[in-house]
C-alpha cells in the first residue's frame, strides 16, 4: 500500500468517527437510552453492519466504474426509473439538511441562551461558506478532525463502567416491557439514522472526486468496516451515557435540553461545553455533507458539470443548488420548528424511503457488464437481500409507528 | 463492430463536449426511418422539456408554456447531429462541440453571469 | 422522424397500500382514559427529573444559568400542556387529582427555580432542588400506585 493510500484509509477512517455520527445519531441514541437503556443496542449493531456493506459497496462501484451511483443509476434505469428515488433522495436531503442546521443552532442556543431561530441565518452562511470557499479535501479533513471531539461519548461510556452484562443482552432484540410504540418509533429511528440514505449516495460521489480507480477496492473495505464501525462505536457511545445518567433519574429526552446534561456526571466542569461542541461539529460536518450530496445527486441527474473542487464559476448549477438547498432548509429552523420533533420525523421517514433509495442501489451492484469480477457476491448479496426484506418492513411499519408513538 | 443498445448505451448517457465538460445527458434520440433499408439514428436532443416529455407529453407542453415566461434558453430542445458525436463509451457520449456555445449551456452560464458573479470569494 | 424514447414504469405503486394499512392501524388503538393519562403523564414526569438534575448541576457549576433559565422555559411550555391535558382527562379523580397537583407544584417549582438562578441565591436553589427531588419520587410512588399490575 502507499503512502497516498496509507493517508485516504486513515483519514476515511477519521471521517467515519467524525461523520458518521450526526444528529440522527445523536436524538436517537439519547432517546434510546434514556427510555429503554441498553435494550435497544441491537438496533445500532444491526444498522452498523447493513451500513458497512452499503458504504463498501458504493465505494466499490465508485472504484470499478469510476462513476457515483446516481449517476450510473440514472444512467442506466432511465430517467422515468430514476425519478422516483430521486424526489425521494431530495425529500430526505432536505430534511436532514434542516435538522443538521437545527442541531448546530440548538448547540449555539445551549452556550449562549438565544433562541435557536435566532442562529438559522448565521449558521444557513457559515455551512455555505465552508461549500463556497474550501475544496473538497480540506472540509473533510478539517471536520473530520473536530469530529474526534465526539470521542468524548465513548470517554464518558467508559469512566461509568457499564455492566457488560446488559451491553451483551442489548445486543439481542428483545420486547419491550413498556410504551411499545415508542420502542418501535426509536428502534426505527435508530435503523434511519445509521443506514442514512445519503451517506452511500454521497460517499460514492466523494470515492470519484478523490479519482479512485480499481486498486481503491481494498482501501475501500478498510474505510467502510473501520470507519463506520468506529463511527458507530460514538453512537453505541451515547446510547451507554443516556442509559447510565438519564435513564436512572427518570429523564426521557422529548426535548434537547433533556439530553444536554449527560456529559456532566463523567465531566463536572467541561461536560456540558463538550456536548455542545460535540453537537455543533457533528451537525456541521453533516450539513456539509448532505448539502453535497444533494447538489451531487440533482447534478448528476440533470448531467450538470460538478465537482466540489471547481471553481463555482465552472459549475454554477451544481453551486447553487446546494446554496438554495442551505437556505431553504435553514428557513424550517427560522420559523420555528422544534429540532428534536424534526429530527425524529426526519430519521423515521429515512426508514421510510429505504427501499427506494436501495432497491435502484442493489441492482446496479449486480450488474456485471459494469462490475466485471467486483461485482456483488453472495455474501455481500445475502446481507443485500435481507436489507431489502428489512428495508420494506420498515417502510410498511413506519407510519403508523409515527402516529402511535407521538412522533 | 461496436454493438450499442439505442437505450441501454445511449439514451440517459452523460454528454461532454471535446474539453471533457459535462454538459448533459441524452435526452432524446431521433431516428430516421427510410424506406426498404434499417432506420438510421440522425440526432441526439438534450433539454428539460424532451425529459418531461418522456414522463407525460402533456408535461412537456406544459413545460413550454412555462417557458414563453422565463426563457433563458435560446432553443428548449437542443439537437445535436450524429455527425457531431466524436465517441461513445458504455459511461460518456463525446460532442465536437464548446458546451458553452450551445443551448445546453445557456442557463449555466445565465445563473453564473446573473448569480453566482455576484456573490462574493469567486474568483474572475 | 420519430422520437425514440423509453417508457418504464415508476416504481412505488405501493405507496397508496401502505397509508391505508397505516390509517388502519392508527385508527385500530383504543386507550381507557386511566392509560391514556398514564402516557401522558410521562413527559411531565421526565420534566420534573430534568428541573431537578439543572437546579443540582447549576450547584455544582456544570451548567450555565442561561441554560438553566432556557430549561425552565422549555419545561413550563409542556408542563402547562399537562395540566391542560390532565385537566381535561376522563380518567377516575382519585387518579387524576394528585396527577393535576403535582404538576402544578412543579410549575411553581420550576419558576421559583428560575428566579433564583437568575438571583443567584445558591440556598433558595437548593431548596427548590429539594422540592423538585421530593415531587419526582411523589410521582414515582403514584405511577406505582396507579400502573395496572
């Protein structure tokens, strides 16, 4: 392996601990362990390794084809197939993007006491200016470094000395004892959030900005199994913290505030500063991302010159749309909208759309015109055809879960 | 002999001009029919209005309505001979052409003059 | 000429089936009123532990006062909803009252907290955290004496 490769698989593996935990991650962890401590991990286990054969597998594609995937979906399906994911893609984009930006002004909101509405404005420019002014290496090495600042969680997990008795029970699903609903709602929202659609969408997309050609193939497992798994690992994280502080005093998270003081028992003087900062880097390093891959996903359906390190004058639809994108996502927090309540019907409705967003995804896997010998094998195809099962369960299950559970 | 599928290989294939520029995709193809002899591909279209129209061709009527109102585009569906096609790979169909001199390019280079010029940290 | 152009058909047909399923199901729940005010109760519950960890946490400066004051802002919005909710409850009075009682304390709780953290008087936070700690285990005791077996 060389250098240059040596340096992509460890910085791969620092963006999946800082962006692969976002706000999804974190609403969900804290509603889980607050209300259900360890019983729903095995959620968070499965997600992670569905999630680690997604993001290998379009960074695979990626490296073989030397194509993102909604372009060659788009490609290859046709316009009238595409359309459907597509809408959905942008949909989910959307809300993401909003609650991102929502995280991040509820964090600003936690330090200085301004209402987040307040911070929509300011945070809607500074996530643009990151997208309008740096290339593509430096945002993800630049976030991605901040973001082992979520390390914090696994630092707090630790110092309360979780029975690893019940971490292991955890791991296997099991019934609820109370508010089914509710489980199920969190259960699916942690699914959502871990499995999120943009993430093999857009790593994909990023694979082809950094010109991967098939010698990546390898560097690519090592990227998916390590960086997600680490990333996964803050998740896993925060979900051992809510259950260690929150759940013991009664506290279930239905609101930011609940979950802002779970870092102080592990940390007196600075856990609260650490939260907030743990959220603001996560959430902007999301935002950035998903900004990206929105702008990514519409360019490339349109066939629009993209690419993050142009010169916005080359690609000025492909700037714009995540400009707009910003923007118009930054205006739900503007008005209003409560972030947690958006962050939790954002990562249900995540669930929601899987199948849409995978089904397309799994079939090009298979193509072996385009693939050659790196297309999926039966492995990679057995956890493809339990996703898809998953997938549509989920899809089936979700919106009554929102109605029942509160939403 | 290279062997093509009209659809699979060419129609939705991104389109680039001779600098490599992504400047679309393949829209629409227009086949000549000719008597006692195979039909003949003569064109490749590009534009919004030949998409919709694939999805409903009262969409794409629609679409032109809504262009005698904002017309940026000086053609809305952009035609490009066979003629012009320098390659096609399973991933690109080449154009001899400049992307910024031809229909396909006109509301890039509209939102780049009328927007994003004005905004600041680009660079001339 | 002719236009050559491909026609496949979108996917997601089931969208429709899977919103009546969904309709169905929501429309399948029924609740007696003693648990529909048990759910209810619990984010009241959660609020009442979430004043109390912010009034001991400003003690031990982990947490700043704006925090705490933004807390209690948030925690009377949906304690009022409570009240409202449990106020308007059918379910028996021997279970709803004490449920209505507490919740008022706890607003009172709650806004006293509130201004002593703006005054800073560290003794009158300690006491409004004793009072809150006292009503979390008030209502512990009554989602005992009321959970169904």
């Amino acid at each position: 392996m060389n250098m240059r490769k040596a340096t992509q698989l460890a910085l791969g593996i620092v963006t999946g601990v800082g962006g692969f935990f976002d706000i999804g991650n974190l609403a969900t962890s804290a509603q889980a362990g607050a209300s259900f401590r360890f019983q729903l991990l095995w959620a968070l286990a499965l997600g992670t390794i569905l999630v680690i054969f997604l993001v290998e597998m379009s960074g695979r594609f990626a490296a073989v084809t030397r194509k993102a995937l909604p372009d060659a979906i788009r490609e290859h399906f046709g316009f009238s197939f595409w359309l459907v994911p597509f809408l959905v893609l942008t949909v989910v984009h959307f809300l993401v993007l909003a609650s991102e930006i929502g995280g991040i002004c509820f964090a600003l909101h936690l330090v200085t006491g301004l209402p987040p509405a307040v911070w929509a404005l300011p945070v809607a420019i500074l996530t643009w200016l990151f997208l309008w002014r740096s290339i593509f290496s430096t945002i993800e090495n630049s976030t991605s470094l901040l973001g082992l600042l979520t390390l914090g969680f696994v630092v707090a997990a630790v110092q309360h000395h979780p029975p690893s008795g019940e971490l292991l029970a955890g791991m296997l699903p099991s019934l609820p004892h109370h508010d089914p609903a509710k489980y199920w709602l969190i259960a699916v929202g942690i699914l959502g959030s871990v499995i999120a659609p943009y993430l093999f969408y857009f790593y994909s997309s990023g694979a082809v900005e950094d010109k991967w050609d098939p010698s990546y193939v390898g560097v690519n497992r090592g990227i998916a199994f390590l960086g997600m798994g680490f990333g996964s690992l803050i998740a896993f994280a925060a979900i051992v913290v809510a259950a260690l502080v929150l759940a013991p005093r009664g506290i279930e998270v239905n609101d930011y505030h609940q979950a802002a003081m779970m870092l102080t028992d592990a940390f007196p003087f600075w856990g609260f500063i650490l939260f907030a900062a743990i959220m603001a880097i996560a959430c902007l390093g999301a935002g950035i991302e998903v900004s990206l891959s929105m702008a990514y996903t519409t360019a490339q359906t349109f066939g629009w010159n993209w690419g993050e390190d142009l010169n916005p004058r080359e690609d000025a639809r492909f700037c714009l749309t995540y400009t707009g994108a910003i923007f118009l996502s930054s205006l739900l927090i503007l008005f209003g909208i409560d972030p947690l309540k958006l962050t939790i019907f954002t990562m249900a409705i995540s669930a929601f759309v899987l199948p849409f967003v995978a089904i397309p995804f799994l079939l090009i896997m298979n193509d072996r015109k385009l693939l050659k010998e790196h297309a999926n094998g039966w492995i990679s195809n057995s956890v493809a055809a339990f996703l898809l099962v998953l997938s549509i369960v989920l899809a089936v299950v979700t919106i009554p879960l929102v109605f029942l559970g509160g939403g | 002999m290279k062997r093509l599928d009209l659809v699979r290989d060419i129609l939705d294939t991104q389109v680039t001009d001779r600098e490599e520029t992504k400047m679309g995709r393949v829209d629409g193809l227009v086949l000549e029919l000719r008597e006692g002899q195979p039909p003949r591909v003569v064109a490749i279209e590009m534009g919004f209005v030949v998409l919709v129209r694939r999805l409903h061709p009262r969409l794409g009527d629609w679409f032109l309505r809504l262009r005698r109102r904002v017309k940026v585009r000086k053609q809305a569906c952009y035609s490009v001979p066979w003629s012009r096609v320098l390659d096609v790979t399973p991933f690109c169909v080449t154009l001899d052409v400049e992307a910024a001199e031809t229909p396909a390019f006109d509301w890039e280079c509209w939102l780049r003059d009328h927007i994003v010029a004005h905004l600041p940290g680009v660079a001339k | 000429m002719r236009n050559v152009s491909s026609r496949r058909s979108p996917a997601g047909r089931h969208c429709g089936a899977i919103f009546v399923a969904a309709a169905l199901l929501a429309s399948c729940q029924h609740q007696t009123p003693e648990q529909e005010l048990l759910d209810k109760a619990d984010p009241a519950g959660s609020w009442i532990s979430t004043l109390q960890m912010a009034g001991e946490k400003w003690l031990a400066n982990s947490i700043p006062t704006s925090f705490v004051k933004t807390t209690c802002q948030a925690a009377d919005d949906d304690l009022r909803d409570a009240a409202e909710q449990a106020a308007n409850s059918k379910a028996r009075p021997d279970m709803r009252d004490p449920l209505r009682r507490m919740i008022s304390q706890a607003q009172v709780a709650g806004k006293s907290l509130r201004q002593a953290v703006t005054a800073n008087d560290r003794p009158e936070v300690a006491r409004q955290d004793a009072r809150l700690a006292a009503l979390r285990k008030q209502f512990e005791a009554w989602k005992k004496s009321v959970s169904p077996p």
